[in-house]
C-alpha cells in the first residue's frame, strides 16, 4: 500500500513556508496604509497553522527518501494544494470575487502561467500586488527544482538525459533537492535583485521594480497593470526581454558558472545556442512582417517586435503592444512561438528547445536509414548519444502535449466558448504562456469573462501543463495505484 506519510509531510512543510511568505504583502500593505493588512494576518495563520499540523500529523512517515510512486504524488499534489492556500488574500481581499477566480489566479501565478481574471490591477492595494508576484517568484523556483531533480529521476518527458548534469539524484531525492535547491538560490535571488535594479535605473518606481523583477525572473507575467508593459517606456522593454532570456536558460549552467568552471558550459550548450538563434529569427521575421505592412523601419518596431517575440517564447506573458493588430501571419505566428519554450531546467515552460532538437536529430536519422538501409544512424545530443528509452520518452510527450491541447480546447468549446478563444486557450494554459488570441482572453483582454466551467478546465490544464503532462497522467493511471 502507498504510504502517504512523506507526501503529506513535504506537503505540509510547503504549505507553511507559503503562509510565512505572507509576512512580505503584509508589512507592504501596513506600510502603504491601505487597511488590508489583517487579510494577509488572517491568511497566513490559516495557511501556517493547516501546513504545520499536516507535517506534524505526517512526521512519523518522515524517510530519508521516497520511492518513485511517492514522487509522482508529491509533484503533483504540490501544485494543487498550494494554489487553495495562495487563494485565501484573494478571496478575503476583493469583494465579489469567488473561490473559482481566486483559484484560477493562484495557479495561473504558482504555475507561472500568467493568465488573469483581475481587472482594475493598478487600483489594487499594494499587498496584493506584490502577493502576486511572490505566488510567480515561488512557483519559478520550485519549477526548476522541479525539472531538475524530480523529472529526470522520473524519466518524463526526455528529462532524464540530464540527470548527470542535474546532480544525479541516486534515489535520494529529497536530500538532493535540498543540496540543488540551495545552490539556485543564491542564483535566482541574484538575478532577480540584479532586474530590479536595472528596471529601477529604467525609471521603474521601487515597488514596481521589484514585483516585476519577481515575475520577470520567473518567466510569469503578471504585471501591476492592465495595460501590462504597453506605457513603461524603452528601458523597462529592453532590460526586461534581457532578463526574460537569461532566466529562459538552465540554471544549472549558472551553478556550474559559479562553481568555477568558466563560462565554457554556457557557450558549448547546444540548446542554449538554438534558443538564441530561433528567437533572432523569429524576431527579424516578425519585425520585417510589420515594416512591410507599412510599419516606419523605426527602433519603436524592433523593440515590440524584440518584446513581445521573447515573451511569449519564454512564456512570460508580458505584452508591450495588441498584437492582434498585427495582421493574420503576426497571430498565426504568435500562435506557435507559443508552442516553443526555453531551455529545460529553466523558468521557462512549453515543449521546450531540446526536444524539438532530439525531434529533429530522429527524423534526420530515419530519413538516411532510408536511403542507407544498411547504416547505423544514432540519435546524438550534445555529442552523446541519445537512448531509445530517452527518445521515446521525448516522442511520448510530444503526442501527449498535442492531444491535451486537443481535449483541453474540445472542452472549452463544450463551455459555449468560440474556436479561436478554445484553441488558443487551451494552448496558453498548456504551454504556461498567458495570454491567448482574440479580443476576449487576448493581450488587450483578460480571463475573468469567461464562465466557471472554463476557468476550472485551464486551471487544471495550467498543473497539466507545467508539470510536463507525464507526470499528472502517470498518477491518474489504474497501474500506479495497483503496483
């Protein structure tokens, strides 16, 4: 029989680390003098005294590690649990809000989605705000932790070709996660104190600095206003595409930068050299596509090109510009940078660059065992070869994110919901982009339109698609509970 034990006691621990995170929105609205201080005091007790007597009631389970069954549970189930507690100041704060929106922002910031049903976010008192960016900033970290330790000892989706550079794990895995954890800290933190002084250079005010530096590290998105980055100027669009890039890297380059390896890591990643050119190219093609529609050849153009293409890519979200102004090819082409991701062990989300890279090295490699029958033609990455299960892991997960989206947008039209915003819906909730196409869930628009039944559905493909699908299918499968 499974035992629960572990998972419910990670779980706990987690749940109350999130309530003394709450002291931060807390003391900023006490500061601000807004009066929604005791939201946050309520919240955090809740969340702090549930959490505590969780890992309290669990500890007698408490291991030096946990099985491979127990992994796939605690992944999934931190996911789910935290956003019911990130939910609380939402719903103690905003009058009228229900406990669905509320929900379906807590994932949409911990799976760094940025998808919102807020509207009036500049009117937002400033604990909110900043509550916002602590669910994106927290669900950034633990997403890395996540692709670094859990995944490739789980073998989903093909992570498992980097469990030797992600401190190969040996079935102790909490210890591990521990040891990693700590080491991407001092780099996260870094990175993100580094954003907030660059924004605040930029002209950025200090609380918006850092909120957005926060949801720019984390690849999230959510911003401290409606019009998210469309009025903050040059700067803040230029330092904030930097950033969106350095944090779409794997961060375990970073631990081995200042290990004292060199920048030699950095430079010879293969994955790091496709990001880097696919986004020049997505974002030369798209600058073109609306100077030849009459845009001026102006720096005004590169730069929302620039914004706009390294943001949906790295699924951050921010949007400097309605780009469903741009003209069909521009949203078509929207559409699919979506679809491409960061590197893995990064802040960013969807399919991610090394897989489309093994995709292509296998259909190269079938194509000449057609024309060479006889040959031996191995699928390579990094100058390794690559093992079948890998491969399949990798093709697996292609087919899985295809049919999910599928479903997921079957599903959202089944809510009364029209194609474009069902499809795009559902490919945004699953890649972790943000925002989709249309006037409704669009840049220009938001979520919170939509009814219940759909917001329930994207909240849930968010955890799907954040936990890189394999992981949330595993444990819905009658085997996992049997054996």
């Amino acid at each position: 029989m499974l035992d629960l034990r572990p998972v419910g006691y990670v779980i706990g621990l987690l749940v109350a680390a999130l309530g003394v995170t709450m002291v931060a929105p807390f003391l900023a609205d006490l500061v601000a003098g807004n009066g929604f201080w005791p939201v946050f005091l309520e919240s955090g007790v809740i969340t702090i005294m549930v959490g505590g007597l969780v890992a309290l009631s669990c500890s007698s389970g408490i291991s030096t590690g946990l099985t491979i069954r127990q992994t796939f549970l605690l992944t999934t189930l931190v996911w789910l649990t935290l956003p019911l507690f990130g939910a609380i100041p939402f719903l103690l704060a905003i009058d009228g809000l229900s406990f669905t929106d509320a929900f379906f922002e807590a994932m949409s910031g911990l799976t760094t989605t940025g998808s919102t049903v807020l509207s009036g976010i500049d009117s937002l008192p400033e604990g909110l705000k900043l509550w916002r960016g602590i669910l994106q900033w927290l669900g950034g970290i633990g997403i890395i932790v996540v692709a670094m330790v859990f995944l490739p000892e789980l073998k989903v989706g093909g992570m498992q070709i980097f469990r030797s550079e992600a401190f190969d794990t040996m079935g102790k895995i909490l210890p591990r996660a521990t040891e990693i954890a700590s080491s991407i800290s001092v780099i996260y933190v870094g990175l993100t104190l580094a954003c907030a002084l660059l924004y605040g250079v930029a002209g950025m005010a200090p609380f918006d600095a850092i909120v957005h530096a926060m949801t720019t590290i984390a690849t999230g998105g959510f911003a401290n206003y409606d019009s998210s980055f469309a009025s903050l100027g040059a700067g803040v669009e230029y330092t904030a595409a930097l950033f969106m890039l350095l944090a779409a890297l794997p961060f375990v380059r970073y631990v081995q930068l200042i290990s004292g390896n060199g920048a030699r890591p950095l430079l010879r990643d293969s994955q790091i050299r496709a990001f880097f050119v696919i986004a020049a190219a997505l974002v030369l093609v798209l600058a073109a596509w609306n100077w030849a529609l009459g845009a001026a050849l102006t720096e005004t153009g590169f730069r929302k090109s620039l914004f706009n293409v390294v943001s949906i890519m790295t699924g951050t979200g921010y949007a400097s510009a309605d780009y469903m102004q741009w003209g069909p090819f521009a949203v078509t082409m929207i559409f699919f940078i979506g679809l491409i991701g960061g590197c893995a062990g990064s802040t960013a989300c969807s399919v991610k660059v090394f897989r489309y890279q093994l995709l292509f090295s296998a259909v190269k490699a079938q194509i000449r065992r057609i024309h060479s029958p006889h040959g031996v033609f191995n699928v390579r990455y990094q100058g390794r070869p690559v093992s079948e299960e890998a491969l399949s892991s990798v093709m697996a997960f292609f087919v899985a994110f295809m049919v999910a989206i599928g479903v997921t947008g079957v599903l959202l039209g089944m809510t009364g919901l029209d194609f474009i915003t069902s499809i795009s819906g559902a490919a945004t909730a699953i890649a972790n982009v943000g925002p989709g196409l249309g006037n409704e869930i669009g840049p220009a628009g938001n979520f919170g339109g939509l009814n219940d039944t759909a917001k329930w559905v994207l909240s849930i493909a968010m955890l799907v698609g954040r936990l890189e699908i394999m992981a949330v299918f595993t444990i819905l499968t009658w085997q996992f509970w049997r054996s």
